[in-house]
C-alpha cells in the first residue's frame, strides 16, 4: 500500500499510530478533516489479519465519516480509531485507560465514540482519561448505544428507496434480505417486521440468530448464501466491502440499503450497480443516524431532535436519487458532490474572514 499517495489521494489530514506495549494497546486515529469542525468517529475494535488492513480500514472510515457529517447538516468534521484486538478477549481496564491517554494526547482534534467490537461501557472507561468521547451511558448524561437511532435511519432510508425504485415506501410484502443481527441489524429486523417486511437473514453467532428468527419469524440462511437471496432490498449490517467482484454479481436485489460502513469494496462498484438496474443508498448517507445520535451528547441539539434529524435520511436519499437521475451519475458519485459541495462553501467562508483585517474598535 503506497501510503503517501493514498493521504494525497484522499486528502487525509492526519494520521496517528499509538502503541501501548504494557496495556496491549495498539490503535490507529485518521483524521481525514477539520474543515467543518472536530473530527467525529467511533472507535473500531477488531483482530485485523495485517496491520495494513487495520490502516486501510481506518482511512476509509474517516473519510466516510466526514461526508456522513456533512450530509447531516452537522458541524463535525470526519475522524475513526481502529484498535487491533479480539473484542472477546483483549479487552481491559489499562487498555481503555491508555487509550483514552491516547485520545486526550490529540487536545480535541477528535472526538471518539462506540463502534463495532466496542460499547458504552467502554466507552465510560475511556472517558477516564479524557473528556473527548461520546457515545456514553445515559446514566453518566451521554446518548447511550447509538445503535436504535442508527436503524431507524436506516429503516427510513430503505422505505425512501422503496418509493424511488417502486413508486412506494410501504413494506407490506416486500422481501429484505438482512446481512448480520447484531447491534444495528437486529434494531433494524424488528422496525421492518412491525412494517409487515418478510425478512431473511444470516448471521454469524449462531445463538443470536436463533432467538431473533424466533422472535420475528426470519428465514436464516448460511452467511455466504445471503447474496443470491432472491429480494427487493438487500441490506448489509457488518462489516464493510461487502460489494465487490465477488458478490455483485450474485446479488438478486433491486436495492442495496444497510447500515455497515463503505459497502462497496471500491468506488467503480457504485458504476456496476447502476448498469444492473440496482439503486444503491450511499452507506454514509442512510447511517448517519449514529453521529446525529451523538451529536447530541456535545450539545449539538437535544435527543428529540436527533430523532427527527434521523427521520430526515428518507428525504436527504430521495434528494441523492433525483440529483442522480437528474445528471446520470450514480447515487454514491450524487451524494460525494453534495457533501463535497458543503465542505467546499465553509472552506471558501474561512478563506474569506481569514484574510479580512481585524476590525479597528475605534
């Protein structure tokens, strides 16, 4: 991986290695950029199979951060940390303490929270060693999980491509094939089973798979069976890369809407699902549901507010769709130029009141 030409590439501000032999720690910050205020993102832990892999990942989320900020009206800038570690096994008081030594060594250029392979609980130890962190327990005055603000976005989002690709948002009868029933995915399952959505799904914890089929009465099908699963929406709740040379070409899918981060292995994807007929909802865009959610734990807006932000991701994707149609790009290029496009105005806004001379109170 050719590092320097991929932060030129991608305009990455920052990015920082923090390596704690004592605590086990070993985490990477990318700060991708501050233009509309402090890098915003949560804290991923996974066992990464190579340090690049870790890299990678946290350069692509940080990036995905800032436009998800952007399109939400919010004044964050984009940012992520990736910690290389089993989540089930090497987790511990001294490891989050030296994280959050970490985090507080950066005076607020970014801001964490709770990701995949972390939790509020977490994140509460964290914020032991430095007050920049959200995403904490209601019962220390933070947001919570942000994972039910999360679906329901993402619920809006798959009813708004609904009524782009059909003519209608109603769920009654429709087919959703769901990729993974953890945190976000099981929210999701349940709001699209209240909507009368027929549901399949695969997920890896198999005990967890079976109490929520149980619940809602979900076909389970293996997990890399979930791509030819004949459906109207197909929604990917894990991991990331999901689209790529492999699978695009299995899915039996009119849209793609799910809550995981960067869906599309690389950008030309978004291309191939627009020549199959297949209406893609930018993975920044319908889950951001999770930084409104945390926006309100800096003050931003109250909690109630947050779920009406949220509720806005069906317009803010039908907007996506009719730019989309309107200048014959993909939905993912769509939604990079209205992110973008914001970034670009507040960057012209500080250029101009920097070089403005200070005004003489006389």
């Amino acid at each position: 991986m050719e590092i320097f030409n991929y932060l030129a590439e991608h305009n990455h501000e920052e990015v920082i290695f923090w390596s704690d032999k004592t605590a086990g720690l070993r985490a990477i910050v990318a700060i991708h950029s501050t233009v509309l205020g402090p890098a915003l993102g949560g804290c991923r832990m996974w066992p990464y199979v190579s340090e690049e892999d870790a890299l990678l990942d946290v350069l692509r989320l940080a990036e995905g951060m800032t436009y998800k900020a952007s399109l939400a009206g919010l004044d964050f800038g984009g940012g992520k940390a990736v910690i290389i570690g089993d989540p089930a096994r090497d987790k511990s008081a001294a490891l989050w303490q030296a994280f959050g030594k970490f985090i507080n060594s950066l005076h607020g250029r970014y801001i964490t929270g709770e990701d995949v392979g972390t939790t509020v609980v977490d994140m509460a130890l964290v914020h032991q060693s430095t007050p920049y962190v959200v995403g904490l327990p209601k019962t220390e005055h933070g947001s919570g999980d942000p994972s039910p603000v999360t679906a329901f976005g993402v619920y809006r989002g798959i009813r708004a491509c609904c009524r782009a690709c059909f003519g209608s948002d109603d769920l009654r009868g429709r087919t959703v094939a769901v990729q993974g029933l953890g945190k976000v995915g099981a929210h999701l399952a349940r709001l699209l089973a209240q909507d009368g959505a027929r549901l399949v799904a695969s997920e890896l914890n198999a005990e967890r798979a079976a109490k929520i089929a149980l619940e809602l009465g979900i076909k389970l099908v293996p997990p890399d069976d979930i791509y030819e699963v004949k459906c109207d929406v197909f929604a990917p709740c894990a991991l990331g890369a999901v689209i790529n040379d492999t699978t695009i070409g299995r899915l039996r899918c009119r849209i793609v809407a799910g809550a995981a981060n960067n869906q599309l292995a690389d950008d030309q994807l978004g291309f191939e699902l627009a020549e199959r007929n297949i209406l893609f909802a930018p993975d920044y865009v319908i889950n951001a549901g999770g930084i409104i959610s945390i926006g309100s734990e800096v003050g931003a807006f109250d909690a109630q507010t947050a779920w009406h932000k949220t509720s806005a991701i069906y317009d803010s994707l039908l907007r996506i769709v009719a730019l989309s149609r309107e200048e014959g790009v993909p939905t993912h290029l769509a939604a990079h130029r209205l992110a973008q496009a914001r970034i670009e105005l507040v960057k012209q806004e500080h250029a101009f009141f920097a070089g403005r001379p200070a005004i003489n109170p006389k």
